[in-house]
C-alpha cells in the first residue's frame, strides 16, 4: 500500500484555494502516493470532482475520513493560517501524522506549540529557503506573483480615471501615474501589470540591487538618498531597518508620492509586522482621487490609514486594504501552489517512503528550514525563539 495523501476543502473563511489540483497530480507518478480527497475541495477553484477522480484520486466519505486515513495532511492553510476554524482541524490531526501547508508560524506560536503537542510534523510552505533546489517549491514566490497582478487590476478598477495614454477625437486621456512600493516577485508583477494596462510606471526598493529588475520592466527607479547597507538578507528577502532610516525614506518620499495617481505598497518582511512607509501626513499632500493599494495590509499595512480588509477615503484619496488576494484568483493561485507543494512531498519521499529522519539525519536545509514540529517538539530555531523555549 502506498502513501495516503489527503486533500481537504479549505476551511478558513473565504479561502477559495485547493492544496492539489488535477494537473500536478502526475509529479507523483511512481512515487507510491495515494491520494484521498474531501469531495468538493477543488470546486471553489473550479476544479471539480471528476477531473480529479479521472487521475487517479479516490473521494472520501467525509472530511474526518480524509484526516482519519491519511498519513499526510495537504493544506493551504494549515492551523496557524487559519484562526478562525483551525482548531477543529488540529483536533482531527493525529500523532505521527505529516502536515504540510502555510501555518504563519513565526507569528502564530500557540499553533505551533499545539501541533507539537498532538504529535504533529508539520512543514511551513512559507519558509521554504530561496536557494535554487528549492526554486520550484517556493509557494510564498507563487503567491506574490497572483497578488502583485491582482493589485495592479485593483488599483485600476478603483481610479477614477484611465491607466493608458489615448488620443481621441474628444482630446487626449494623459496616462496614470503609478508608484510601486516594493520591488519583490509582487512588487515586480504589479509594476508588469501596471505597465502593460498603459500607465506610467516607477519602482521604488531599499535594495538598489533590484534597480535593473525594476527598469527591465519599462519602469522608472526612483531613488532617494537613504543609506541602506545590509537592506537585503541571504534569502533575497527585504531586512526591517531602523525606525530612523524608515523616517527618513518617509521624509523623501512625500515628495514623490504627491506625483502620483496610484500607488501600490507591497513591502513586507516575514514574521514581522509591515514597516510604515505612508503616515497620513503623506496622504494628505496626495491629489483627491488618488489610490493607494496596500499589499501588506494582511501585516498591518504599509500605510497607517491601512484597514485590513477595508477601503477607506481619507482628503478624497482612497486607501484599499485587501486580504488575501491570491484567493480572488483562485484556479491559478491554486495551480502554482499545488505545483510548489507537489514537488515539496515528493522531495520528501524516497523510495515509496517518507524519507523525512533520513534527510533531518544528511541535514538537508530544505527540511531544516520548514519543519516545525516532528516528534512531539517545536524544532525550528526561530519558532523556538519565539515561544521563548531553550536553544536545543
């Protein structure tokens, strides 16, 4: 009997996404994984029943049937990234059971500790390393791609003008201007995005590295004469800087956004709360009508006018704060990350087995850096720091 993988329908509220989906499911061939699924798990995506039982995969009786079976939990948000209905999910979790999905565990520590608890193994999608083996698993990559898009078609929707240049019998539309805040793989789609509906578009990043990226793109980088040594971490990642550097950037940059008719801020740095990078001072030197999407609202926003999950007008300039944006685009957010979680599992399985002690035991970094919990104990350093446990 091979490995029995479960997939559930996603309980938190308004998730849309689906953990596996008809087309991945082939990474698994001659791997020995089965596969067991709630029935309805991919409709919300639009993958339905029988495009999954076409590939091979057998539809449970009922979602405890799913967790009951299976020796691996795929999700796309496991406890931790699900606050709301989590618990009813870690209580149908079992010792020795494997979980893989995104668990926000660098912030949702008592979800962690819970796991632990249970007996759990759980791997954290997003802390997989931005090394190049890991390149095709990099589910939090995946989702910023779908955000940045989604940002972009916001932004358009919401002002109350054009993004490109036309030229008409009426007159010519002047095109929009667009700021992007943040030049990270949601940084850099929204800025594509932006440019490709016609408007006029500049890139800003503490990381001058990102200068080129940026202006391939056929946009403008601004610049502003902050120091920012050290901006820029081993996994690519943007570093939380003094509040001192933040002052100044704010400082500089109240000049650039009173140019603008949108400006999207995408600057988040993992397990931390979203830097404030617009005060309201700054939105009110902004023309009314401008736009302001707010990427990080889901961290507390990059704007302190920010309301997770609200618009809100402030002087006539509009603040949007959405949540989970990769779920409005549910059929390819759940197409990239199937793909990433695919290809994670079957790392983790060596030959029919799951191989996970083997590769903890060669010190496998992929491994080292998502696993949470194995054995009755919370194992990640970071974690561990967190909920104030000993350096093991």
């Amino acid at each position: 009997m091979g490995i029995i993988v479960g997939i559930v329908v996603e309980a938190s509220p308004g998730e849309r996404r689906v953990a596996m989906v008809p087309s991945a499911i082939s990474v698994f061939n001659k791997t020995g994984v089965e596969l067991l699924m709630q029935p309805g798990a991919g409709a919300e995506s639009g993958f339905p029943d029988a495009e999954y039982v076409e590939k091979g995969v057998r539809l449970a009786g009922s979602r405890e049937e799913v967790f009951r079976t299976a020796e691996v939990i795929l999700q796309v948000r496991s406890p931790g990234a699900n606050p709301e209905t989590g618990a009813a999910d870690l209580a149908l979790l079992r010792q020795g059971q494997m979980a893989i999905g995104f668990g926000e565990p660098l912030t949702a520590g008592d979800a962690a500790r819970a796991l632990a608890e249970r007996g759990v193994t759980f791997l954290a999608m997003e802390l997989m390393p931005r090394i190049t083996r890991a390149q095709s698993m990099d589910a939090l990559s995946s989702m910023a791609t779908v955000a940045g898009y989604k940002a972009a078609l916001l932004a358009a929707d919401g002002l109350p003008r054009m993004f490109p240049m036309l030229m008409t019998a009426a007159g010519t539309v002047a095109p929009a201007r667009v700021l992007v805040i943040g030049a990270g793989v949601a940084g850099l789609q929204a800025i594509a995005t932006a440019k490709r509906l016609g408007a006029v578009v500049s890139g800003y990043d503490i990381r001058a590295a990102v200068k080129e990226q940026v202006e391939s793109l056929g946009a403008r980088f601004v610049v502003l004469e902050v120091p920012a040594a050290g901006a820029e971490d081993k996994g690519g990642y943007a570093k939380a800087m003094t509040e001192e550097f933040y002052q100044r950037q704010r400082e500089l940059m109240a000049g650039v956004l009173a140019q603008q008719n949108v400006v999207i801020t995408t600057a988040a740095v993992p397990g931390r709360k979203a830097p404030i990078l617009i005060t309201r001072d700054m939105v009110a030197h902004m023309a009314p009508g401008s736009l302001i999407v707010d990427i990080a609202a889901e961290r507390g926003g990059n704007c302190d006018i920010t309301r997770p999950g609200e618009t809100v007008v402030v002087g006539g300039v509009t603040i949007m704060g959405p949540l989970n944006l990769p779920s409005t685009i549910p059929y390819h957010a759940s197409q990239l990350y199937a793909k990433n979680i695919a290809t994670f599992l079957k790392y983790l399985i060596k030959d029919g087995k799951l191989a996970l002690d083997r590769l903890l035991d060669e010190k496998d970094e992929i491994v080292r850096e998502t696993l949470v919990t194995h054995a009755g104990v919370v194992v990640h350093p970071k974690v561990r720091e967190m909920l104030g446990l000993a350096a093991e």
